[in-house]
C-alpha cells in the first residue's frame, strides 16, 4: 500500500468523514479538559498561550488522519515553532502539497484556560492549495460547521446563509487582539476607524469560531491582523461557500498564507475594507 491510488476509498465524502470524525473526537476530549489542564507554558508572547491540551488534541487528530490518508501532509499548529517567520515557513514549504491538513487542535487557546466558553476545533483539507473540506466543532455548545468545495456550508444539518446586511451601520462585526505586538497597532487603529461606524463589536476570542458565525449568519463581518493558515484554512470556505466573502484587509482574494482577513457577508465588504484602508492600516 505504498501508492496512494490503492487505498480503497479516498472520494470527498471519505476526507469529510474524516474530518467531522476528528473535530467532533477531539472537541469531546477538550472539553472534559476544561479547567483541569495541567500545564501551561507561554509560546511567542505572553499573551500566546499553549496547553497539554492543545499538543494531545493535536497528536489525536493527526493520529485519525494519518491512519486513513497516510500519504497526505499534516500542518497543526503545535508541530510549528512559535512566531509568525516560523509559521510562514511552515506553509511557504508545504502549501502546494496535494493533500494538505490544516489544523489547529484549540482555537481560542486563551478562552480554554480562563473557562471562558468560547473555543473551536478548527479542520481543512487544502488539494494544491485550494480549500476543499473545512470544519470547525464548538464543543460547548456541540455545533458543528461544515463545509465542501462548491457543495454548500451546514451547520445542525441545515444549509448555512450569510447575513443580509448591506451597510456598516446596520451591521455586527467581531475582531481579535493578536498576540504579536507589532499587530495590535493596525488592529486598533481599525478598531477606532470602525466602532463609530457599526451596530457593535465583538472579540470573543477564536477566529475560527468568528469565521464559522460570519458563515452562519451570526455576525455581518470580522477582521484580525496576523493570523495564520490554521486559524482561517476551514472559516474560508464556510464563508465562501455560505455566500460570504473573504480577502486581506487590502481586499485581494483568500489564500492560505494570507495573514491580515477581512470576512463578511460580501454585502458591505467594499466599505468594510475601505474603512480599514482609509484607517491606514493595510500591512
Ligand atoms: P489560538 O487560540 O489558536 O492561538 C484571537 O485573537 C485569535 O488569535 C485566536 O484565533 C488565536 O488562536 C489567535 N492567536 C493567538 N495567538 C496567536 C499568535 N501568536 N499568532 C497568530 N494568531 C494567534
Ligand atoms: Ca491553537
């Protein structure tokens, strides 16, 4: 069994049976974790946290993956060193893999540790480059987001919309304080730029999450600076194919090494981005 061609069944179906399996296993672990980690140790900064939880959830979904496509590659965030050049050498040497997996085991790392109930497991499939399976699995609340390249966007088994807003005014955005320094300026400056602006504004602490709520409706838009392939490779295609719309904060179209995302529901996204342009925040 040496060539891919000869495992049995590697169709669509099977990579997001896989996927599910894995995000709903690994979901289930962490949350019997919840407040009983054991060790906490600090990564880049001393806001970018990391857990046994996150390295053993990690280790379980790569294990599940590895066992049904052992010819495919594997990019979790815990198998990467900390630091943003790490992470873009990390995906600059893999992207372009046939079969890719992008996973983060915890996302909302900082949420997990203070029982703060707001963390995903975040799960895509990348064939040369392109997203095709994206899932992200909310363990508290036991919701699951799922979606398939040009096949739509579920979430509880029902198709997923974005929403309907097509004014900053009328809208609910969500953003996220990064943990690299340098990256809290331009997110605040866009925060000043567009808090006068919107309905209101939420940073509820995982991207992921924030990206799988723009899909479903929940929230008009969300924006963050420095972020990586993991925290957005599934929330760009629950987006996408729930309608939405996902670029750089300069509004060039998603791939996976973008860092800087603007996401919304497409209907204000010109003035969405434009906002966060005119605020002077581009890179
Ligand atoms: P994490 O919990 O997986 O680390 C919060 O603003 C968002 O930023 C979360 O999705 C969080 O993901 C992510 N994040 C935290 N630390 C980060 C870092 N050092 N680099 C990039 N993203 C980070
Ligand atoms: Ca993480």
């Amino acid at each position: 069994m040496n060539d891919q061609r000869d495992i049995p069944v590697i169709g669509g179906k099977s990579f997001m049976a896989v996927a599910i399996n894995c995000a709903a296993k690994a979901g289930e672990w962490i949350k019997t974790k919840l407040g009983k980690h054991t060790s906490l140790s600090l990564k880049y900064s001393a806001q970018d946290l990391v857990t046994e939880v996150d390295k053993g959830a990690e280790t379980m979904i790569r294990n599940l993956i590895m066992t049904h496509f052992p010819h495919h590659s594997f990019l979790g965030e815990e198998g990467v060193q900390p630091g943003p050049e790490a992470s873009m050498r990390a995906l600059h040497d893999m992207r372009d893999e046939e079969y890719l997996w992008i996973v983060d085991p915890v996302d909302g790392t900082t949420n997990f540790v203070h029982g703060f109930p707001f963390f995903s497991v975040s799960i895509a499939l990348a064939h040369k480059g392109e997203v095709i399976v994206g899932v992200i699995y909310d363990p508290m609340r036991d919701e699951l987001f799922v979606a398939e390249k040009g096949k739509g966007a579920y979430v509880h088994g029902q198709r997923m919309a974005v929403s309907q807003e097509g004014t900053l005014r009328e809208s609910l955005l969500a953003t996220g304080f990064p943990a690299d320094p340098q990256m809290l300026v331009p997110n605040m400056q866009g925060l000043q730029a567009l808090v006068p602006q919107v309905r209101n504004i939420r940073a509820g602490g995982s991207a992921a999450l924030h990206m799988a709520y723009v899909a479903a409706g929940r929230l008009s838009g969300f924006w963050e600076y420095g972020l990586n392939a993991w925290d957005l490779a599934a929330g760009s295609l629950l987006v996408t194919e729930s309608g939405g719309q996902v670029t750089d904060i300069a509004g060039e179209p998603y791939h996976l090494g973008i860092r800087h995302v603007a996401a919304s529901n497409g209907l204000m996204h010109d003035s969405f981005v434009s906002e966060l342009k005119k605020a002077g925040v581009q890179q």
